[in-house]
C-alpha cells in the first residue's frame, strides 16, 4: 500500500530539490536564469514573470504577468535580493525565447504531475476510508 502513496511523497521534493538547484544555476549560469525568468535589467526585489512574450529585439517581454519580488524570492531567497539581467551579458547569453518557454513548460509538467499524484492519493485514501462490502 505505501507503494502507491510513493508519488505523492516523493513529488514535493522536486520542489526542494528545484529550489536548490535552481540556487546552484544563478551562481554558475546567471545569464541562464536572467533568460529564464525574463529579466532583461539588473535589480533588486525583481519581479516573477508569470506569462509574457519576450522579445529580445525590443529587450523586453510583452504582455507580462509579474508578482513583485517574487524572483527575487525564489532566487535569492531575499525580497530584496539582486538578479542580474540579461542586458548584464550582452552576446554570452542564451536565445531567450526557447529558456524562458521551456522552464513555463517544465515547471508546468511538475505542478501537473503534483497535481495528480496529490489526487491519486487521496482517492486511494478515500477507499481505504470506505467500509467493505
């Protein structure tokens, strides 16, 4: 039985171990994150762009839905912490675009996958819940 709980268990944990990780890629891969989250210019208490479009012609990201200091947050575990932008590496960073859709889409999948095994195990604890018959 406690097999079938495994998922729900485990599935916050990438959570943790995503959070940790994601520390590691802003001290070695800064230009990575800036692309990631859309940040475009240095700051401090930066914003989490939720949805937008960026658009690294005009160096900015149409269309954004920020939650303030959010990133900042995340990354620096500071509502004031600094977050490089990606006018900082200026030719050293990544196509923006692709980073910044794929992590929405991985983090998406992961949020998803919680989702489910969350359910999963409360469905498996209602029956367990349930007289038989």
């Amino acid at each position: 039985a406690c097999g079938r709980f495994t998922a729900a268990c485990v599935m916050p944990l990438q959570f943790l171990v995503g959070d940790m990780h994601g520390l590691n890629t802003l001290e070695h891969q800064p230009a990575k994150v800036a692309a990631m989250e859309g940040i475009w210019e240095t700051e401090r208490g930066a914003p989490l762009t939720l949805f937008g479009i960026p658009d690294q012609e005009a160096r900015t990201t149409h269309y954004a839905v920020k939650i303030p200091k959010v990133a900042s947050l995340i990354l620096t575990h500071e509502l004031d912490g600094e977050v490089k932008g990606i006018n900082e590496f200026e030719g050293a960073h990544p196509p923006v675009a692709p980073v910044f859709y794929a992590f929405r889409v991985m983090v998406g999948v992961g949020s998803l996958m919680l989702l489910v095994a969350g359910f999963t195990a409360w469905r498996l604890w209602l029956q367990r819940r349930q007289p038989e018959v």
